[in-house]
C-alpha cells in the first residue's frame, strides 16, 4: 500500500512540470524579464555589473582578442528582421535595436553537462553556477555556450586591472578570478545569498523585489525585472504570465501570438530563465 | 555648534538665505530608511567608527558630480571602503537610478591618477610644496595685501550651485570682483534663454511622460540632455500602455536618443529651426491648425517655409514632412524639444526659438511644458555654465585684463577650440591656482595645483538646474574617509579663501561642516523651530540620511513674448563639404571621463568602440571616399586637422563626419593621455549672436583618404542579427492591441 502510494507520490513529483519546479525540489526559481521597447541601450547596467562582480578591465589589445569580461553587454544591430530588412533603406530610420545580454541561467544548460569536473552546475535556486575552484579550465562550456556569455581569464587580468587604490573598490562579498577560471553572470548571487540569509534569521520567506540585482538596480528605465518565478504573486512571474511564456518548452503556445514574450533560442531546448518583450516601433 | 561672530545680515547673506522668507513645509522629516541588506539603516556620516561592523555593510546618501545633473547617490560602505553606488530612491530627480557615469564614480575616487599633494611652480616646473608654503603664496598674491582688486580676479569654475557657490561669491565680493566665468561644453544654455525670453522661465518642468509624441531636434534626453535618468524614467512611462507614446528625433548623427525613436530623420545641421517652421506651416495652412496664439510677424516667417523650401533646406522629403506635422496633430498634447546639435550653430537660438514656437502653436505649453517657478533660496540656484564663458574667458586672458584666476571643475585648456588661442593666453595670466583631483590639460598649466578631496570624500549641497518635480538640495557627505591626507575639502577651502580675505570673520565655522550646519540651520524652518537657538540634530541626521531637503515650490505661471527672429542658415563652403559633428555622449562626456577605465572599456551605445575615437560616417560618404571600417582619414577644418579611423553607418547625414568628444587628451593620467582625437579642436569660430554660446555644430570639415588602415576595436563582430529573432520587434500597432492594461 504504501508502495504504490510512494511511486505515485513520487511519479507526480517527477511529472511536475518546470514551472512548478520541476522534478528537483526548487526553492526558488530565480527567473528575469527584460522588456527591450523600455532598454534604452544606455549601458548602465553593464557598468554596474562591473562595480558589483569584480569585472576586470583588460584594457585595448586583449578587447580586441575577444577578451571583454562584460557578463552584462549591450548588443546594437542596425537590421530589423521582424519589420523587414528593406526597410533599413539609406538612413537608419527606426534607430537601432539594443540586446542587453547576460547568462541566461539556462534550466537545461547546454555549457553543465559538458563540463568534466562539474564546475558548472545547477543549484537549488534555478541558477547555472560556476565554481571557480573547481574549474580547470577545460572551456567546454563556453564552446558549448549558444549565447556566448562565458568569459575566460586567459590571464591573471586583476595584476594590471587594478592598480592601488582602484583595487579598494572590490567587492569583498565575492572573489577576484585569477588564470584559467571560467565566469560569467551570476544572477549577481551574492545578493540573493545575503538576502536569502537576512530572511532566514529573521524566520521568514524572500520577499518579492527584496533581491534586486545590479543591472536591475540602476536601469533607468526599470526596463529588467528580476525575482521568483516560483512565487507566483511576483512581478516576474506575472509578466512571465501575461506575456504567456513559459518554462518546460521548445516553442511557446501562446493564445495570442501578438504578446511580445519570447526567450532567446529557446528552440534549442535550453530552457533559459530570461523572457524578453519584444522591442516596439510606430512604423 | 558653531559660533558665529559677525551681523545677522552678512550671515544670512554668506549662508545663502538673505532676502527670502522662504520656510520649508512643515518639520515633518520623513523616517528612517531601510537598505536592501537586511536591516541596517541609511545613517549619516557623524561618527562613522560606531558603524563599522565588520562584514556588514552600510548606506550613506550623498549626491553624484559625474555631471551637472546631481542625481542622488547612496554608497554602500563596509570595513570604512565606498564599495558600490546605487540611485537614492528618495530623490525626485532619479528615484534610485544611475547612469554609466554615475556608476563609475567609484573609479573617480579610487582612480590611481589622482593628485596628492599641492604643487607650486618652480622655474618653468611643477614641484612638491607643502599646504604652508601654497597656501603662503596664495595669501601673497590674491590676499589684502596683495593690492589685487576688482576684475582683475577671477574664478573659472563647472555648473555651481549650492553653499559652495554662495562661498564663491562671497570670496569673490571679498576681492571686488564679479569675474565668475562658468564654462560647460554640454549644456544647455540657449534652451534656457529661449524659455526665459517666451516663457518667463527657464526651466519649465517638460512632462515627457505625458506627452503622446515627442519630437526632438537633436534633444539627447536619455543621453546627455539637462537630467537623463531623470528623463529616462519619465520615458519609460511615455513608452508603456495603451498610448505608447511616439519619439521622432530629428539630428545630423544618430545620438542614443535618436537610437530609440520611432522615427529617425537624418537633418543637416543648422536646419532645425527650418524644419520647425516648415512644420508649422503644414500645421497652419495643411492641416487648419488655429495659430490665432502666434503674433503675426511670426506667422509672416512660417509663411515663407513652405515645403518645398523647407524641404529644399533641410533635406526632409515632403511627405515626410507632411506626415510628422499630421502626427503632432493627432497626438495632442506633444512636445517638441531642440537640444544641442540645434542649439549650437550661429543661427541656434532662432532654431530653438522656433521648436518653441511649434510647442505653442500646439497647445503644449502648460501641458507637457509646465511652469517650474523658481528655486526658493535664489543664492544656492545653479549657476548654470555655457561655452560663451570660455570664449569670454579667452578674451579676458588675452587683453591682459587677468591677474589672478582660481580654478575648479573644468578643463578650458581641453575643451577650447584652437582658434580661441587659450593656451597661449591663459599662460599669460600671472597667477594661476588650480583646485584640482587630476592633473588634466588646465591643472597642467597652473602656478599652483591644490589637491582637493573626491566627491566622495566632500561635504557639499547642490541644486540641480533642471527640478524634477519636487524643489530639492541635493546633500553630498563624504561616504568615507579621505583615501589621501594631503588632499582637501574645497568647501574647506573656500572657507580658508575668505577668512584670508577677511581674518577672524569665519572664525566660528570650525570647517566646511560645521559651516553647512549653521546654513541649512539658517534657512527658516528647517533645523530650528521660531526662536529656538539650538539645531535639531534629528532633524539634521534625518536630512543627511535622505540626502534630500525638499523646499517649497513657488510656481510662478508664464509669462509670454513671442517674438521670432528668420532663420540663420550658413551656406555650405565647396572646399570644406562635409559638417563637423562633435558628438557628446555619456561615456566620456566632454572628455571629463575619459581617465575611467570602466568607461573606457565600455562599448560605445552606437558604434560599440572601446578605448579609441573614431569617425562615423555613411555608407555613401565611405564609398565616395573608397574607404572600409577602420580605415583612417582625415578631418580637416580651416583650424586643423584630425586623423582618425572610421565607422561606417546609416544613423548618419550623408554630408555629416561626426567624431565623439572625449578623447585626445595630452595629459589626464594613465587611461586617458594619448589616446584618440579631440574634435573639438579643430572647430571652426562663429558663435550664436544671441546667447554668445559658441557655434560647437557650425563646423565645416574636407574628409579624405589616407590609404592606412587603423585600429577600431569593437565590442561584437556584427552589425546584423542575420534574418535571427535576437532582437524581434513589432509594430506599435500590435502591441497597443494587446497592451491596452499596463
Ligand atoms: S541599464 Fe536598462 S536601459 Fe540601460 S542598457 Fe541596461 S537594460 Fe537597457
Ligand atoms: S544579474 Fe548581476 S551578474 Fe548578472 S548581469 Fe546583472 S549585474 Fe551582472
Ligand atoms: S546623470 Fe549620471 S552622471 Fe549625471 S548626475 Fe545623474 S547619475 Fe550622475
């Protein structure tokens, strides 16, 4: 008796969908939204992300190399496939179109599995994390990243990024990468940690908009919404709702096809936690 | 705390309340303010020891200098170190946001370039001096024994507002000058004469959330416009729900504003003013619009635009034309601004002129243009800078009439034109002190370079030209200890310049805080009930933690004179074909940023260049030159030459070459010396005849090829998503449809 009622306990566990948590028992479901017709292309959060993780600045030769460590950069292409490439006619008449691009936090990440000593793993709050003392450096992930938002330290980048007293501006909260460690966004997880903490000693659950992240923090149009998608009173989830995208999917069935949430790729069954709206023009 | 020794009438008069009854609303301070981590409070900078817990980090409000928008800052503090800067969600101005500039004042603070210790010249050189020995020098030569007197005084100084500028002012009476030159390469002063000469005032609060179209000449309101972040929220808002508002932005170059408009018309420069009239003309005459609100002498000008001269001038296509002035039409109330590309040409006050004649003609004034009145404690109000003060500067130093200049918060020598000979002339001036964290181009010519404390590190209270709303002294407290001790406060030392002036009369005002006590202690109503003597400390504490007091708002209605003037259009010079854009952005800004190295190495919002300048240009130009992305060419005015590498894109007018302000500094520390080109430079002369500002888009340039290839180093190795959904986009159409609720 208790047997069968065990393996159905647990098969309707297992046939949770991931919206729900899934089958792994989610605490949380750090989830964003980034509405791309409010993101100005401002670069704000990029910069803020750089104050509050530690990014190193490698300076003019190594940018050129490929070697920006903006875990948060702002991408600007000057076609509009949606509206029709012919309309990008002599001048640029629609302005450009700005992609504010971090981890995506990938619920079936294509960079975890590849990874030969489970440097890149998923932890129990819907985060893609990299432990940085156990990555050896193999760069699997970042092949294997569709978004290209993994960053390499080919070299020891804090000797020259620096130099005293700019070095007393780090973050003691979490580390400086030395050579050979993978990074990339974090969710800017220290933040979620210390919140996390502040509830639990006070005996009580997050609340919605009490973890904000840097980006978020300093957007000046409010255009990055962040919080649990497990928690279904946050905004997060709400506009993750209206916008009826979803986790668990390839492709989103949407009762109306207008509504501007989409996921980056999500075609390749990578299950990112980021849903964007659709950028808008009165064409 | 401080005693105060000299008449009520010089107090009131040095602490920035004489003449004014003005009382704050009620002495109801807001509470205390919880931070984001966990429950530690946002405290004032008193006894900081007491609140230094060792991993745990606290919030200090203060405001940010990156520009002269003052948004308020809180820093987050732990073990005694400035470790991070958020907006104050408690200032009406950014409610908690920042730009990238204002991020990345950690990096002005901690920057590894800064001065630490006074420098004196010393034949023909700079050398190390103590405070003594430059403070010696100082009293020697501008002191009352020096004889120095009158104009022949003078202070150079950044947009000023606040007790600094009321100190200013005193130092300068004390001298018998009035030789106050403020200099800003962005700005916005003929926008303000403009209001001032229509309106009555001139910062009239613009509701960009309220408006359902913006159209804007070259106005870069969510980049380096009067209040960005400011401006950027109130966007937001104009953006969501069923009324997604409309943004045509009409430039020479595409700016970040204009990256985000509906609609982008690449304008030649210096037609703006046309372009407006010949919208009017549409309006009045194609579309029946009542004009019985404009004068006729007015309505005499906008008859001679029509479309096919307005057309003919600005390069707009008629139907084009006909179309943006039907949309302004049908989304009522609009609001139609003119930054600085149509500002700065001969004729740029016609041109703003103009754009405001459109708003009234619109029926937008008191709508989405609404009157601010004015600041209540008119001593602290921003003194708002311009470049007519450089050039008045230049003319100043050139007829030999400057024997002492102090100065602070400006580059002139960077950002002066070559035909104004600053060099040259400033070297002429006999003594020269500057108050300086950097040895920039200006600091580099000094006689004596004093130190001064970061931003970070000073007390202050500013007031932002542009209100957001609510009136408000914006409160800067020093959110850590100084990181150098050979630096100090400038509060501290406009203090020691007066006393210098006039011994023991400041004697009670143990320093700059105790200083801004007393005067915030002035100001009726706010620290002190009617006739208590001693200040309430709450009340104080409680200001220092919102950063903010917020002053009552006398709004005073417009007043209105419409006059208008023809428009000023200079015909273009077959030898030089192409216009010189210097285009501002909020990165480097007017090259006052260009020693961050996060700034450095944050991608440019449209070409996506890091750590370099370069040259946008337009496809048709690149072909006609036969030259491909990174390849050099040169930018040549009658005033000088710029080689540069280009950047080739359609957000161009095809006779525009536009070059970033920023770069080409021969001095300014590691990340910034002998990188990149300064356009500025090699600006031609010519300046607006109405408000003196120079003519900074008035520029004509010759582009040609040098063969070479350069070094453009970008962030991302395409221009096009390639036909993928990266960015997708809908149609304004689709999503009112849908959106009609949020
Ligand atoms: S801060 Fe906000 S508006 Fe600016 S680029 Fe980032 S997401 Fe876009
Ligand atoms: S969430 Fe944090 S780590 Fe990720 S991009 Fe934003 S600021 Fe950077
Ligand atoms: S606009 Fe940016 S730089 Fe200017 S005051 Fe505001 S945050 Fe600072």
């Amino acid at each position: 008796m208790s047997l069968v009622r065990n393996f159905i306990e647990d098969w309707s566990r297992y046939r949770r969908s991931i919206d729900e948590g899934g089958f792994h028992e989610y605490e949380h479901m750090w989830g964003m939204v980034i509405d791309l017709d409010k993101c100005t292309g401002c670069n704000a959060c990029s910069v803020a992300c750089y104050a509050e993780n530690n990014l190193a600045v490698v300076g003019e030769d190594k940018f050129e190399n490929g070697q920006g460590m903006h875990w948060m950069r702002i991408e600007r292409y000057w076609d509009e496939p949606n509206i029709g490439n012919e309309r990008v006619r002599d001048t640029q008449e629609h302005g450009a179109s700005f992609m504010p691009m971090m981890c995506q936090q990938c619920n079936s990440a294509t960079c975890e599995p590849v990874c030969p000593v489970s440097a890149a793993y998923h932890t129990p709050d819907g985060l893609n994390a990299q432990i940085y003392n156990r990555c050896v450096g193999s760069r699997y992930c970042a092949n294997n990243c569709p978004y290209r938002l993994r960053y390499f330290n080919f070299f020891s980048y804090y000797e020259d990024s620096w130099p005293s007293p700019l070095d007393m501006q780090l973050n003691p909260d979490i580390t400086v990468r030395d050579k050979g460690v993978m990074e990339k966004c974090t969710f800017c997880v220290q933040r979620i940690r210390s919140t996390k903490n502040a509830a639990k000693m006070e005996d009580r659950q997050v609340v919605d908009g009490e973890v904000q992240t840097a980006c978020q923090q300093t957007c000046p149009t409010s255009a990055i919404v962040f919080g649990d998608l497990l928690d279904h009173e946050s905004d997060v989830h709400k506009l993750w709702h209206k916008h009826q995208t979803r986790l668990g999917t390839t492709k989103q069935k949407k009762d109306n096809p207008e509504l501007r949430g989409y996921r980056l790729y999500e075609q390749l069954n990578t299950e990112p936690s980021v849903t964007y709206l659709e950028r808008v023009r009165d064409v | 705390m401080s005693k105060i020794e000299f008449d009520r009438r010089d107090f009131l008069k040095v602490m920035g309340v004489s003449g004014v009854a003005a009382t704050v609303a009620g002495c109801d301070m807001p509470s205390y303010i919880t931070s984001e981590e966990g429950a530690e409070e946002v405290i004032p900078y008193l006894s900081p020891e007491e609140f230094v817990i060792p991993g745990v980090g606290v919030h200090y409000a203060s405001t940010c200098l990156q520009c002269p928008a003052t948004c308020g800052i809180r820093g987050r503090v732990r073990e005694g170190r400035v470790l991070k800067l958020e907006g104050n969600p408690k200032s009406a101005l950014n409610t908690g946001k920042l730009c990238q500039m204002g991020q990345a004042g950690l990096q002005t603070h901690y920057n590894p370039d800064r001065l630490t210790k006074p420098l004196v010249r010393k034949d023909g050189a700079l050398a190390e001096a103590t405070w003594e020995d430059a403070l010696a020098l100082i009293e020697e030569k501008t002191g009352p024994s020096s004889g120095l007197s009158g104009g022949r005084f003078a202070w150079l100084t950044g947009t000023i507002s606040g007790h600094q500028s009321v100190l200013l002012k005193a130092h300068l009476e004390s001298l018998g000058s009035s030789s106050h030159f403020v200099h800003e390469v962005i700005n916005t002063r003929v926008w303000q004469a403009v209001c001032q000469d229509m309106l009555g005032q001139s910062m009239p609060r613009l509701r960009i959330d309220k408006a359902k179209m913006v159209l804007s000449f070259g106005a870069d309101f969510l980049g380096t416009w009067m209040s960005p972040i400011h401006f950027s929220a109130d966007y937001a808002r104009f953006r969501s729900g069923e009324d997604r508002g409309m943004l045509v932005q009409a430039e020479p170059s595409m700016s970040l504003t204009g990256a985000n408009a509906d609609l982008w018309v690449a304008l030649r420069p210096g037609t703006e003013g046309v372009m407006a009239l010949g919208l009017a003309n549409v309006l009045i005459n194609k579309e029946r619009m009542d004009a019985s609100a404009l004068p006729a002498a007015a309505l005499e000008l906008i008859n001679q635009y029509g479309v096919s001269r307005t057309t003919k001038m600005t390069g707009i296509a008629g139907d084009r034309l006909i179309r943006i002035a039907r949309h302004l039409k049908e989304r009522s109330p609009s609001l139609v601004l003119a930054g600085a590309s149509a500002a700065g040409h001969v004729g740029g006050y016609q041109s703003v002129q103009a754009a405001m004649l459109l708003n009234i003609l619109l029926g937008n004034i008191d709508q989405t243009i609404e009157a601010s009145g004015d600041f209540a404690l008119p001593q602290l109000a921003s003194v708002s800078g311009g470049t007519s003060d450089l050039s008045r500067f230049a003319d100043a130093a050139g007829a030999g009439k400057l024997d002492a200049v102090f100065f602070d918060g400006s580059n002139p020598l960077f950002a002066a034109p070559n035909h104004l000979g600053l060099t040259e002339k400033f070297d002429s001036i006999p003594f020269k002190v500057a108050f300086s964290q950097f040895m920039d181009e200006t600091t580099a010519h000094a006689d004596v370079v004093l130190p001064m404390a970061s931003a970070l590190e000073d007390w202050g209270t500013h007031v932002a030209a542009y209100q957001g709303g609510d009136h408000e002294i914006a409160f800067q407290q020093p959110l850590m200890e100084p990181i150098y001790p050979g630096t100090r406060s400038f509060g501290d030392m406009l203090l020691a310049l007066n006393s210098m002036r006039n011994p023991g009369s400041y004697d009670g005002l143990e320093d700059y805080y105790g200083y801004l006590q007393s005067a915030v202690g002035s100001i009726p109503g706010v620290l002190k009930g009617e006739d208590d003597e001693a200040i309430n400390v709450s009340a104080w504490n409680r200001i220092l933690q919102d950063g903010r007091l917020q002053m009552p708002v006398d709004t005073r209605a417009f007043t209105s004179n419409l006059s208008m003037d023809d428009m000023d259009v200079r015909d273009a010079d077959p030898a030089f074909p192409y216009y010189l854009v210097p285009t501002p952005r909020g990165t480097l800004y007017d090259g006052r940023h260009a020693n961050i190295p996060w700034l450095q190495e944050s991608p440019d919002q449209i070409s996506k260049v890091v750590w370099n300048s370069w040259a946008e240009i337009h496809p048709v130009t690149a072909a006609k030159l036969a030259v491909e992305e990174g390849d050099v060419i040169t930018v040549t005015t009658p005033d000088g030459v710029l080689e540069v590498p280009v950047y080739i894109h359609k957000g161009i007018h095809v006779d525009v070459v536009a070059v970033p302000m920023g770069q080409g500094h021969e001095d300014y520390g590691r990340y910034a010396r002998g990188r990149g080109v300064n356009p500025l430079k090699i600006l031609q002369p010519g300046s607006d005849a109405k408000t003196g500002e120079l003519a900074l888009y008035g520029s004509r340039a010759a582009l040609a090829a040098t063969g070479r290839a350069g070094r453009l180093i970008k962030m991302g190795n395409t221009e096009t998503q390639h036909g993928r959904k990266i960015v997708a986009t809908i149609t304004a159409e689709q999503q009112r449809r849908n959106e009609g609720d949020s």
